[in-house]
C-alpha cells in the first residue's frame, strides 16, 4: 500500500544517489559556525537552504556541471561563497 511519502523518499533517494551526491553532503555536512563565517550577523539560513535545494535538483536530474555552476550564481554571492566551502564546488565556480 502506497505512503503518502512515498515520492518524497523517492525524490530524496535520487537526489543523494545522483551525479552530485558528494557535493550534496559536504554541503549539508557545513556547520553553522562555517555559513555564519559567510553571512556574519545574519541568522536566517534561506539562502543555504535554496543552495541545498539546487544542488538535491541538480543531482536528482543529473544537470551538467556548468548548468549546476550557473545555478549557484544565479542565488547570488552568498550562496557561491557558501557554495566555495565544498571543494568540489568551489571548483565548478572558477
């Protein structure tokens, strides 16, 4: 019988099993000591948490790295700076 979370597990799967897995757990392996280093004064974590959402996107839809990189740039200069703490990431937004 079918759970109405069903698509959101199936979605998650995709999205961690996808082209940027690692990229999408060091991201969600930042503390909040590493973003605030970031965004200083600042507690609202918005623009990470539409970081994470690009990157589960990208990876569940196995998007192309320069298609990720726009992404990224697209949210913004927080979000690449944030972004810059992964290395893997970092490297797609030289």
């Amino acid at each position: 019988m079918p759970n109405e979370f069903d698509d959101l597990f199936a979605e998650a799967e995709a999205a961690f099993d996808g082209e940027y897995k690692n990229e999408l757990n060091s991201l969600l392996g930042l503390s909040r000591e590493e973003i605030d280093a970031v965004t200083p004064g600042t507690t609202d974590l918005k623009t990470y948490d539409v970081l994470i959402s690009v990157v589960k996107k990208a990876s569940k839809d196995n998007l192309s790295q320069a298609q990720l990189a726009n992404n990224i740039k697209d949210l913004g200069e927080v979000a690449i700076e944030i972004a810059k703490k992964v290395p893997c990431l970092a490297a797609l937004l030289i």
